[in-house]
C-alpha cells in the first residue's frame, strides 16, 4: 500500500488539486507592494509564505558544493526575501494587526551581519566565500600611543647629536675640510699681499692700536715708583723698575695675539697657522 506522501505525487492527485483551486477561484498571488494589499488575514499570509521561502532557500544555501556564483545569487534572494517580510510586517501593524517587530526574527542565528553594512548578511556556506571570509576576521588592535614621559625615557645626548663625533667619522671630515680653508685663506693672502692690497697709507693709524697705547701710557707713571716694604730687619723704601714704552707695546701686542688664538683657533688651527708662517717666512 503506497505512502500519503506517495500518493500526493501522483500525477491524478496533482491533477485533482488543481482543478480544485480552478474552482474555488484560484489561488491569489502577492502583491509586488505590501501597500496593495488592505486584508489584514491575507498579509500574514504572505508573510507566511515569504517565511516558507526563506527556509527553503536556506536549506539550499548550506551546500557548498553549489559554487561561488549560485551561493551568492542564494544569499542575495534571501537578503531580499527578508526585506520583503519587513515590508509585510510594517503593513500588518498599519492595518491593526499583530506586531512581528518586537518577536524574535526568524532564523537570525543562521546569518553573520558584515560589520560596517547594516541589514546585508551572511548566510551558510556563503560566509566561507572568497572575500566574505575576511569580513568577519576580527582586526588586530592599534598598538597603544605611547605617552609623553614615556618618549622622554628615550630621549639622551645621543638624540641631541651630542655624540656624533664619538662615531670616529665625522672628526676626520672636519679636520680634512679645515685644513683645505685654511690652505684657501692663505692662498689668498699671499695673492693680495703680491698685488700689495695690505699696504697701509702713512698717514692711516689704527684707532685701537693707538687707544691701546694711550691707556697703558697713562697707567706708567713718568717717574720710578717707590714703594714701603717691610721685611724682617724693618721698613724701608724699594725703587720698582717701571718698563719702557716699546717693552709695553710689544707685551700688548702679545697678549692681543694670544687672546685671540684662545678664542678662536683649536689646537690643529694653531699648528696649521704656525707651519704656514713657516713657509711665508715670517
């Protein structure tokens, strides 16, 4: 004896059921517009039958066998299918019917929503597809700022530059650099001495020169200073032996000269400076 099941596919029983629906008028399609509709028993049947299609298109959607392209299309009508049962679940409250909004959505634990595309999911096997997988890996984390005192704990005379010559590099450059300005200088010195561009005229003085000397001139007394020392066999009366005007202006001349190679020349300067009076002759 043959199933229910069975015998519902027979091709006299498909027959009989559509020559029943023929005469009770026939089965009515949805509206494309859930707007169309004004029955509020025949929206929710719709949307029951937008439910059945869900189902079964979600049974379909766990084959992974399908292919990249039918998985797709399959996730899209579902996508779809759920839009539409929104729009039926909005119709149903206007027409004063039951609110499906606040029960539990159908199905929501089989699909993965794409973070940053609210409403589009995910469904079965389309969640392993090229380019949807990566969707849902969680991002690594942005490593922490670093804070203030933090950067100043690295912060040394290294990062000032204050090392730079300990490297053994730089020290050697300078030292070749300063040696070929030094050479340029003299070089020409000696040009503009040859075309006589240092000669003075006779009747040009030096300004400092000659304040230099009329403040020493004024500090040496015209006269031999005598002084009070006291020793050990008493008091008595010392003469100071006062130096002469040239004596004077060559210790001024000296001490100007040594004043300014502490100022300004380096030990290599120094030596440079006395190798090239050396070759100069002077």
């Amino acid at each position: 004896m043959a199933r229910n099941a069975e015998k519902a596919m027979t091709a006299l029983a498909r027959w009989h059921k559509m020559k029943t629906e023929e005469s009770r008028g026939g089965t009515e399609r949805r509206p494309y517009l859930a707007s169309l509709c004004s029955d509020v028993r025949k929206a929710e049947r719709f949307r029951v039958e937008i439910i059945r299609e869900i189902s079964k298109k979600m049974e379909n959607i766990q084959n992974a066998g399908l292919g990249e392209f039918r998985l797709r299309d399959l996730n899209d009508e579902i996508n779809k299918l759920l839009r539409e049962k929104r729009h039926w679940e909005y119709r149903i409250m206007e027409l004063g019917g039951r609110d499906y909004r606040r029960a539990p959505l159908v199905m929501t634990e089989e699909g993965r929503e794409v973070p940053g595309q609210y409403g589009y999911k995910y469904f079965g096997a389309a969640r392993d597809l090229p380019g949807v997988k990566e969707l849902f890996e969680k991002q690594p984390e942005a490593p922490p700022r670093k804070t203030r005192g933090e950067l100043m704990q690295n912060v040394d005379a290294e990062y000032f530059g204050y090392r730079d010559e300990e490297d053994g590099v730089i020290v050697p450059l300078e030292q070749e650099e300063e040696k070929k300005a030094t050479l340029k200088i003299v070089a020409e010195w000696k040009e503009k001495k040859e075309k006589g561009e240092f000669d003075r005229p006779e009747d040009e003085e030096d300004i400092y020169y000659k304040a230099a000397l009329d403040a020493m001139e004024e500090a040496i007394p015209d006269e031999p200073e005598v002084m009070e020392v006291e020793d050990g066999s008493g008091r008595h009366l010392v003469t100071v032996d006062v130096p002469s005007q040239q004596e004077v202006e060559d210790a001024i001349v000296r001490r100007k000269k040594q004043e300014l190679l502490e100022k300004y020349a380096s030990e290599t300067l120094m030596q440079q400076s006395a190798e090239a009076r050396t070759l100069l002759g002077l």
